[in-house]
C-alpha cells in the first residue's frame, strides 16, 4: 500500500512533466527496449497505414463465440502448417506474420507487441483529435490534454515561438544586473535557466536506484552544441552569424577540456562534500545557495564526478558575462529545438510527434477514457488475478525445487512474498475529479510554444524541490505494451498494454491467458532471479543470501543456458549468450510458472478440450502456440542480424526455440521425438517434483477418460 500511494501521489505528478526518464533494461520483455520514444519508425506506420479490420480492432465487448472464432482465423493465419513443429516450432507458429492479411499491414514486417502499440497509438490520437471548441475550454485534465495536442498539431509561427523564448531568457538575465568584475557572477549565470540547463558547471537533481530517492549530481561539462547536427537553422532561429556561433563552438570546446573525471563517483552528504572540499576554488558553499535558493539541507546526497575544479573556475570566472550568457541562451534553444519536432514532412508526422509529447505530459490525464474502453476494472482485476496466480505457483516451484537448501528457499520465498505488483494504475486514477486537481494548476493555452516553456519550467522547479525525497518515478508510458522488474523496490509494473488485444482477452481460456500475457508477466516475476537480479533481497537491498550450494548449482544452469544460446547462429553471427544471459533465465523459468499456472488453472481435464472451433488444437498446444506467437517478428535480415548482436534480448526466433528446447512437456504435447531439433537429449531445465506430480496426475486423468470413453463406445456403438 505504502509503495502505490507514492505511485499516485507524487509518482503521478512526475510522470506529468516527464521529471525521470531513468535508464533501466532489466525486466523489459519487448523486442525494442526503447519501444516509447522510437518515433520515426512509426510516423509513416501508423497514419500512412491501410485501414483494414483485424482481430487488432475488435471490441472490448463481443460475444465469445465470435471472439474465439476471430482470435482462432487470426493465429491459424500467421501459422505455417507445413513445417514439422518438431523441427522448429517457430516457424510453424509464426512462419506466416509476415504475409498475413490478418495482421495490420503496417506490422507485417514488426513485432507483435510493436503491432499492439501502434493500434493503441491509433486509438488515442483519434480520441485526441476528437474535440469541440466547447470541450477545449474547459479546466478537465482531458481538455487541457487535447488543448495541448491541438495546439501542438496546429502550432503558431516558429518565429513567434523562439521571439517568447528569447524575450523570457533575456528578461531573466537582466533582472541579475551583473556587473563585469563579480565574483560570483558565473554561478548565477549558471543557474539563470529555468529550465533545467546548467551548462557551466552542470548540478543535477537525478534519482537514485540504490538509495531510492533524488540526489545531486555534479558532472563535467558536456559538448552539446558541438555535437549538433544541422547549424543552418540554429543560425538562421537565432540571428546569428557564423562568426559569433565559432565565438560559442570555441568557448565550449575550453569549458569541456578544463576538468577531468574521477575515476570513482564520490558519493557525500553535502555537510561531507562541504568539509572535503572546503579548499576547493569553487565556493561550493555559495554555489548550492545560489543554485538551491538557500533551501539546502545538510543531509542531501552529493554525487560528485569531477576530479579538480580549479582551472574550470579560473576560466569562468574570468569568461566574459555576454560569452557566459550566450552560451546559456544556445544551450535552451537547442534544448527546445529538440523538443519542438520542427524537421517533419507531413501532418501525420506532425502528430506523431505530438502524440509523444502529450504521452509524455499528460500521460494519466487519459487514464479515465482508456480505462473504460479498453482496460476497464473487470479487466484489471483479472490481470491482478493472474498475476498473483503466476506467484503463488513459483512459490510451489521453489519448494519443490530439490537444488535449494531450506534457508535459500527460504529467502526466495520471502522475496515472491514481498514482491509487489502492479497492473497498469492505482484505483484513484480512474475517477477523473482525482486527475482534474492533479493537472489543475497548468495553465494551457492556444499558444504551443509558450506551453512548453510553462511546462519545462514546471518540470525544472518540480525536480528541484524533489531533493531528498523518497519516490517512485514512472519507469514506462502507462500505454506501453510492456512489463518490468524494478530490482531495487522489488516489483513488477504491468502496463495497460499488454491486456490488449490479440495479447489477451478477458474471455480467452486460460491456455491464451497464461501462454501470452501469463508469460510476460512470468517473465518479470522471474527477472528478480537472474543474473543481474538474484543477489537483491526481499527489500531490494543487494545483500549475499544465497547459499554456496545453491550458488554452484545456479552457476551451472547459467552455464547451461550459456552453451544453449550460443549455438542458435543465423548467417554466420551468433547470440551473445552472456549480453542476453538475464532474459534468457527470465524467459526459461518465466515460461515453466505460465505452464504450472495454466495446468492448476485448466484442472485435469480442461488440456484435452478444443476451445477454438476454427483451429484443431487442444489447450495444451494452444498454450505453446500462443507462448510461441507472443515473439512473432517480421523484420528484415539486417535487423536481425543487428539485433543479434546489439540487443539484450534474444532474437524472437531463439527466444522461442530457447525455451520449448528446455520443456519436456512441450515435447510431450506435440510428440517430438527425443534427439529431434525441438526434444534435444541435454535440457537445462529438470522436470521437478511438482511438474512431475502434475504430468502424472494428467496422464492418469486421460488413461481414465480413454478408458470410459472405449466403455462409452462399446455400449453405444
């Protein structure tokens, strides 16, 4: 309770001015990590996309007959029935995404779960652009969210913007009225944006994952202007000549080469920082007054990267205030002029870009709307249901895992006990009076430009104030079709996107439900035992309860899966096994906790039965297909081949085969053949005790129901 009353009250809040955007890989199951701010890549995709219907844009609602005989045309479909699945089971299930009618044509050549985040994309630009003069002027969260996206796709003259930008910098420096000759003339100029643009002597508020809250962060200076791409139109936005941008190229180019980085981060209260560093030639003391407004506490945490500041002060001290002043003023509009989307070619492009800054300051404001469409309670609380499900049987996996000593076990189980998870929002986000007050104080109005400025300086005094404060900041887009593990709070965060269609259903069987988003979710429950993960706690804390016995025996199954993937090979480039080694464990254990799940789910009797009229497939075969289908991609070699290199995660294909080469029950399910390609002799998963129990109980349950129904046939027949 205490860590989702954080997740409203302030995470909400930070997740409104994109305050962190922390850099964090583990537990994201998705083919792209960087799914959320991949724009070009859609831009073209979504808006330029044929408009066909698929099993994409079915209703929430719908009878499920109808569900079940769409959702079966759609996996048949992208199916290859002439491959023996015993040969590469990938390929039987997804062999045909990339040629089906049944799949989105924009998506053909993606992923699934990119497939499922364009329609989502789709669906809220429509919502947003659907919109009355009325309904902008209002006060609600879901106006000013519109508001903000029309003003952003209808944007006033670029020149009028960076006029507002300029005239409020230049407004700022001279309420300063610095004279030539002072002091510390260089640290206000510093400290002059506000925006959070510190370019002298760079201090940021950034989150800590090890300690759980924000601290300061001092770090040498950065070439950002060097690095710029396309000078013409900066020249052009500023009135500028070349002259004077060589004067600014030139001064930034000393600022960076007067500091060294420290070999190890220090890591202080600022009382420490102050004592250490009493000598230093920055007046620190009068440096995080100016820059902290005197609000500072002796207890902050200072993270300092900087070996020696005494030649960096010499030089600005001794810079000229209107070089100090310009520089600033570069640094914000480039910063802007990123933010501002200007190089689009289109409307469609236009939006989309506008799509992400909306996702991105308003993100919540839209909770409402999609979750009584698309998500609504019921819904959520069957994800919550088969998320609990999902740990509850891991715990039974642990117990009956024969490798762990009692007080390993024992930890493990406290962990899965205190592990919390998290399904797409907190019931107060839901009612929008809730979400009305959170975005009451912003002031949006018909000027885009001049909203940015609003917000990113929101965003700036936001992040200063968070100084010392224990939050939990968004990690990803509520609307993302994704799930995480937060090793350092222990947690999973499932987003609303992964209870989408085809994904899931509330009326699929249980073998859909566990086979996709049971996995995903199994997927993350199981990151708090890989390779990065297993060393944390119960509480996040990075402490040794693992016992040596227990070590050598986990040391072994990685080693295991290690020899396995590096033999998946595609045109001479081969899976780094070590780079992918934490989704590897993620999706193999993953996978066993979706199939225990949905064998207790299903009963005894339920793994025989045909649910879906239009494919002649059991449960127990719909389970793998749809564990199979959730990895289906249609990219070109070059992706591949790039992605086997760059990604941290497997490529889909090897994911897939990875997993079913570890499943005896897979094998079982689709008769393959020990020392066939998908039943290898050596599996670095066992069969347990309780898998065990539960195929025996099930091969007895069929013996029976041959059996009566041979007795049926004799009496009848």
């Amino acid at each position: 309770m205490l860590l989702r009353h954080y997740v409203l009250v302030i995470g909400v809040l930070l997740s409104i001015l994109n305050q962190v955007k922390v850099d964090y890989a583990i537990g994201v199951i998705g083919q792209d990590s960087n799914d959320n701010t991949v724009i070009d890549e859609t831009i073209s995709e979504i808006n330029g996309a044929e408009r066909e219907t698929t099993v994409f844009d079915l209703p929430t609602i719908i009878d499920e007959d109808e569900l079940l005989h769409e959702t079966g045309l759609y996996m048949r479909d992208i199916m290859n029935l002439t491959v023996d699945p015993c040969e590469n089971f990938y390929e039987y299930a997804c062999g045909n995404w990339r040629y089906s009618l049944r799949v989105p044509a924009e998506s053909r050549n993606d992923s699934l779960l990119r497939a499922i985040s364009k329609k989502i994309k789709q669906k809220i630009i429509r919502f947003l652009k659907n919109k009355t003069d009325e309904e902008l002027s209002q006060t609600t969260a879901e106006a000013r969210a519109k508001l903000f996206f029309h003003t952003c796709v209808n944007p006033p003259e670029l020149s009028s913007g960076v006029k507002s930008l300029m005239a409020a910098e230049d407004e700022s420096f001279e309420r300063l009225q610095l004279e030539e000759n002072e002091k510390y003339a260089w640290m206000k100029v510093n400290f002059l944006s506000q925006y959070k643009i510190y370019p002298l002597l760079p201090v940021f508020v950034n989150y800590s994952r090890m300690h759980r809250e924000f601290e300061i962060s001092i770090i040498p200076p950065v070439a950002f202007l060097r690095t710029c791409k396309n000078y013409t139109n900066l020249l052009v936005l500023m009135q500028s000549n070349r002259e004077e941008l060589e004067v600014i190229l030139e001064f930034e180019a000393n600022l960076t080469s007067k500091v060294t980085s420290l070999k190890k981060t220090e890591h202080l209260t600022l009382n420490e920082f102050l004592r250490k560093h009493e000598s230093d030639a920055v007046n620190w003391t009068k440096l995080i007054e100016i820059g902290f407004n005197g609000q500072a506490q002796s207890n902050w945490i200072i993270n300092n990267k900087i070996a020696n500041f005494t030649n960096l002060e010499r030089f600005l001290r001794k810079s000229k205030i209107e070089i100090l002043r310009n520089y600033i003023k570069w640094r914000t509009l480039l910063h802007f002029y990123g933010i501002w989307g200007l190089e689009v070619e289109n409307d469609a492009q236009r939006e989309i870009i506008c799509l992400f800054h909306t996702e991105t300051y308003f993100s919540y404001a839209l909770m409402p709307w999609f979750s009584e469409i698309f998500f609504d309670k019921e819904r959520r609380e069957d994800i919550l249901k088969l998320a609990d499900s999902l740990r509850t049987h891991f715990k039974e996996i642990v117990d009956a895992a024969q490798w762990l000593d009692g007080k390993t076990k024992s930890e493990a189980m406290a962990k899965l006990d205190s592990m919390d998870l998290s399904v797409g929002y907190s019931d107060e986000m839901r009612h929008r009076e809730v979400l009305d007050q959170v975005y009451g104080y912003l002031n949006i109005s018909n000027d885009w430009y001049d909203n940015l400025m609003q917000l990113e300086m929101s965003r700036a005094r936001l992040r200063k104030s968070s100084v010392h404060k224990f939050v939990i900041p968004p990690l990803l887009l509520p609307y993302s079709v994704n799930a995480y593990y937060a090793d350092f709070i222990n947690a999973v965060f499932v987003t609303i996107g992964i209870a989408q269609m085809p994904l899931y259903h509330i009326s699929f069987p249980s073998s859909l439900k566990f086979g996709g988003t049971g996995l995903m979710i199994g997927h993350e429950i199981c990151h708090g035992f890989d390779t990065n993960s297993y060393r944390y706690n119960y509480d996040g804390k990075a402490v040794q309860w693992w016992s040596f016995q227990a070590q050598l025996a986990y040391r072994q199954f990685r080693q295991c899966l290690e020899n396995q993937y590096n033999r998946f090979i595609y045109r001479g480039v081969k899976t780094n096994a070590t780079q992918t080694m934490p989704d590897n464990i993620a999706d193999n254990i993953g996978a066993r906790l979706a199939y225990v799940a949905y064998n207790r789910s299903a009963g005894t009797n339920e793994g025989n039965k045909k649910p879906i009229k239009a494919m002649n497939f059991t449960n127990d075969e719909l389970f793998f297909i749809k564990l199979a289908q959730t990895f289906c991609i249609g990219r070109d070699d070059a992706y591949k081949m790039e992605h086997i290199v760059t990604d941290s995660h497997a490529y889909g294909e090897f994911r897939v085969l990875g997993i079913l080469h570890n499943m005896p029950e897979f094998s079982s399910t689709f008769k393959c053949k020990l020392g066939s390609e998908m039943n290898p002799f050596k599996k670095c998963i066992k069969t347990d005790k309780l898998t065990s129990f539960i195929t025996r109980r099930r091969a007895a349950a069929k013996r029976i129901e041959t059996c009566f129904t041979n007795h049926i046939k004799q009496e009848w027949f």
